[in-house]
C-alpha cells in the first residue's frame, strides 16, 4: 500500500512538471488535468483506507496484548506520511524554489539594451529601468511599453551571453586537452627517432 502510494505521489509530480512544460492544446492540458486530479483521489482514498485498516489493527492488537503494540501502530501510521512528504519536498517544493530564486534574480539583473520576454508573450528590448517596472519597446515602429520586473519571464540576450560562455569554456577545453595530446605525440616522436638513429648506428 505504501508502494502504492509513493508511486501515485510520483506520477502526480512528474504530471505536474509536464504539463508546466507543455505547450499544447487546451485539449490536452484539460485531459492531464483531470488525469491529475483522478490521481490524487485515488491516493486520497489509499491513505483513508490504509488509516482505516491501520486503526482495525491497532483496535484488535490492543484488545489481545497491551501498550507496546500502540507504538509500533503509531509508527506505522507516521512513517509512511513522513517518507511521503520527503519525497514531495525533494521531487516538488525544492526545484520550485529553485525556479522562483532563478527567476527573481533574473529580473533583478535586467539591464538596459537586454531582449525579454513577458509571461504573455511579448517581447521587447529594455530602454530604461525602474525600481519594480522597465520600459520596454517593441515592433518595428519602436511602441513602447511599461511593465512590471514579476511579469518577465526570459532574459534572452542573458541566456545567449550563459550559452556563448559554455561555448567558449567547452572550446578553450577541447583546445587544451588538444595541446596536451598534441604534446604526447611530440614527446613520443624524438624517443622513436633516436631508437631508430641508435639502430642505424649498430648496423
């Protein structure tokens, strides 16, 4: 039942995650939703009837034998919510916040002359910046916009900055390792030369 249990958390998370990902029809979004929601009743269900089933035990095991028994009952009531709620705090909460940090201080780097994108889609070029709004301009006729820092979803000249900065440490590495095989094959050669000029000597 326990199992059971764990393995329902664990598809309502990974659902979760997957349908923040997704860009899909509405269709489909409605569909894991419910999917979703039929999950969480079942496990619902599973942990009334497991509690139920648990406090039957207890209520016959303290009728045939004394104290020791309620907390082992005790314990194997507690148990299983707290390993359940462990595995939610590490597979939900904990990357959550880790998101919200990223995107927090995301918005609070912004600079003038970086290209964003808002939570509805727009997306502009910041000209000024503010203590909680930038302005932002758009189009090809240069509309500008003033916003919210929270409603901004993507720094996307940050993210081409953080990607040419892997590029460059990923070349400057393979360009090292590289050098240093480079430097074996030099270090092999003169060794070989000098065997072959020793030879040619006792010949």
């Amino acid at each position: 039942m326990l199992f059971m249990n764990i393995c329902v958390i664990i598809v309502i998370v990974f659902l979760s995650r997957a349908r923040g990902r997704m860009e899909t029809n509405m269709k489909m979004k409605k569909f894991i939703a419910s999917i979703s929601a039929a999950l969480v009743t079942a496990s619902a269900a599973a942990v009334m009837a497991m509690t139920a089933f648990a406090e039957d035990a207890a209520a016959s095991e303290s009728s045939s034998s004394s104290g020791g028994s309620t907390g082992s009952a005790i314990l194997s009531l507690v148990l299983p919510l707290v390993i359940m709620f462990a595995l939610l705090y590490f597979i939900a909460i904990k990357p959550q916040k880790k998101r919200e940090r990223e995107m927090k201080d995301m918005q609070e780097s912004l600079q003038v002359g970086d290209e964003i994108v808002t939570g509805g889609g727009i997306v502009g070029i910041i000209v000024r910046t503010g203590d909680d709004t930038v302005v932002i301009e758009t189009g090809g006729e240069r509309h500008k916009l003033r916003i919210k820092t929270w409603a901004i979803t993507e720094n996307v000249t940050a993210m081409e900055r953080m990607k040419e900065a892997k590029a460059a440490a990923s070349a400057k590495k393979s360009e090292s390792a590289g050098l240093a095989s480079a430097k074996l094959v030099d270090e092999d050669e003169p060794k070989e030369n000098s065997e072959s000029k020793s030879k040619k000597k006792k010949k």
